[in-house]
C-alpha cells in the first residue's frame, strides 16, 4: 500500500474514533447517563456509604476564619476520623489554587494540610467571581471521593450544629431530589455600583423583577442525585455572577422538591440563644447584614458558647 493510502486510512480511523466518541458524549447528555469519564452509578457498588459530606468553602487569606471553626463546631483529630467511621460524616475545607499554581499561597494551605489533614483541594483557580465554578467543581469532587446521601455547603464564617444539621436532613433522605436550605426571591439588582449587581439582569425580565425562588449561599444540602446531575452535566451549566443564583438555576426544570428550613438561617445570639432555650435549636447561625458571622474569628466562640449543642448530643444522635 503506497504510504499517502496508509496516512489516508489512518485518518480515516482517527475521525471514526473521535466520531464515536462525539456520539457517547451525546448520548449521555440526552439521556442524563453519565459519560465514561464521569461517575457511574456502578462505580458507588462497593464503596463506603457516608451520610453527609461538608464542604466548608475558604479562601486563602481565611486562615484565622478556619482555626476559629476548629476550635469551636468542628471535630479534631482522632474524633473527626470517629465522627467519618461512626456516623458517616465527612467534614473538609475546601479550596483550589492559585493563579501560579505551586506559589507562596498553595504551600501555605499544603503546610496546613499537613498539619490537620482536613481540606478538599479542587482543581480549580480561587477568585471570588469564581465562586459559581468553585462549587460545580466541588460537588463533582466530592461525588467521586465520597458516595453520600447529601452534599453540603457552608461559608466559613457560619456557625454550624452537626448534629441538628443532620437531624434536619435525616428527614427527608427517603427523597431522590431534595434542596434543602434557607430559601429567598431577592430584587435582580441592575445597577452596577450596588453588592450583588446582576450582569445578566436582563434575562429576568423588566426591573423590579425577582430571582426564582433558591437558598441562600451561607448553608445549603442537596441530595445525591441532584449533586450526581451537577457532576454529570457541570461543563453545561450555566453561571451567574451569584452562587447561590447558579445553583438555583441548575435545578429549574427538574423535578425537585424546595425546603425551606429556617433552622439553617438563624441569627447569632440573642436569636439562635432564644431558640435554643425554647428547645428549637438552630442548625446553623449567622449575622445576615455581614452574610455571615460579623467579624467570625473574634465572634464564633461566643455563638459556639451560647448557641452551640453539646458534643454529647452529636455522638448519641442517629441518623
């Protein structure tokens, strides 16, 4: 066979290939299967079951913010390793990396890392404008680390109960599609000088109009089909500026059920204290003028005293 017939037929394979491959790849968008790269159901067969994952987004400059979290709601040591083995919660910060991967900022959080073994390192570059992308690569992360009933998120500098968080969510794990959190319809903001300008305000219709109806960023869960969809279908989804905006978004159009749990938005004391007292306690508390903890590394320890459960009752909680 002269040689330009051999280039000829081998090119010809080359495209029947990448041909094949283009026809998988929209076969699973269609029938929301997941393509080999992604996770497959068949692939959670033999794996741990856990009952919830906790991503605790960070930043790199949140260093006091996450010592402050581990000196007051989050396990350390040889009792978070129990609380994975015995309840089946996995708590991590989460974070990605810097624009100079390998720089002063990335061996800094390594260092961290070695010293408490407690972050969930994304393959994505931080940049508070990437938050929307932050968490698409987070919930894909943590499926295919950890197969969970639900997938959390929470900022740092929110107050968390663990074990009144997963009382809450125990409720409703019998349900395919749940998001659960805090829910609100806030004005779509057209004015670029003001917090939480909407560039794409345009597409919700004339001003004055509101946002669908989503939770709010401090604290939300989603359970493990919704958070599989995202995995499967994140290079599709669109962002909005505003996190919590895109994930409301993504779930517009599927059958999901919304709850609105204002235990996972109470205030710090005297509110979430009050609550306590009245023996509702709060999963989650923060101070919605700061959308989170005012000033959290000086504050957090005094919600923790006030607001916060007894260690006991994480431990003899079942979920």
């Amino acid at each position: 066979m002269a040689p330009s017939c051999r280039i000829l037929d081998k090119t010809i394979v080359n495209l029947e290939t990448e041909l094949s491959a283009a026809r998988t790849r929209q076969e699973s968008f269609l029938t929301g299967s997941p393509a080999s790269e992604e996770p497959r159901s068949s692939e959670f067969v033999g794996r741990r079951k856990y009952f919830m994952v906790i991503g605790i987004n960070t930043a790199f400059s949140s260093r006091k913010r996450r010592d402050s979290i581990r000196r007051t709601w989050m396990p350390q040591g040889e009792k978070r390793r129990k609380l994975e083995e015995e309840k089946g919660i996995i708590i991590r910060f989460v974070i990605g990396h810097s624009a100079i991967s390998g720089g002063i900022v990335d061996r800094a959080i390594e260092a961290e890392e070695r010293k408490h073994g407690d972050f969930m390192r994304l393959d994505h570059v931080e940049g508070y404008l990437e938050l929307s992308g932050k968490t698409k690569t987070y919930i894909a992360t943590a499926v295919s680390l950890w197969d969970a009933d639900f997938y959390v998120k929470v900022d740092d500098d929110v107050h968390v109960n663990i074990a009144t968080l997963g009382k809450i969510l125990s409720k409703h794990v019998s349900k395919p599609r749940v998001y659960i959190g805090c829910m609100k319809s806030g004005p779509v903001l057209s004015d670029k000088d003001v917090r939480y300008y909407e560039p794409e305000h345009w597409k919700f219709g004339d001003a004055g109009n509101k946002y669908f109806r989503h939770a709010t960023g401090q604290l939300y869960a989603i359970s493990k089909d919704l958070a599989t969809y995202i995995s499967i279908n994140r290079h599709v989804l669109h962002k909005y500026i505003n996190e919590d905006v895109s994930l409301g978004s993504w779930f517009i159009g599927l059958d999901v059920e919304h709850i609105d749990d204002r235990r996972l938005c109470c205030g710090t004391p005297p509110d979430c204290e009050w609550k306590a007292q009245a023996g509702n306690t709060c999963a989650a508390s923060f101070d919605w003028k700061c959308s989170g903890i005012c000033n959290s590394v000086e504050n957090i320890w005094e919600v923790h005293n006030r607001c916060g459960e007894s260690e006991k009752s994480l431990w003899i909680s079942s979920f």
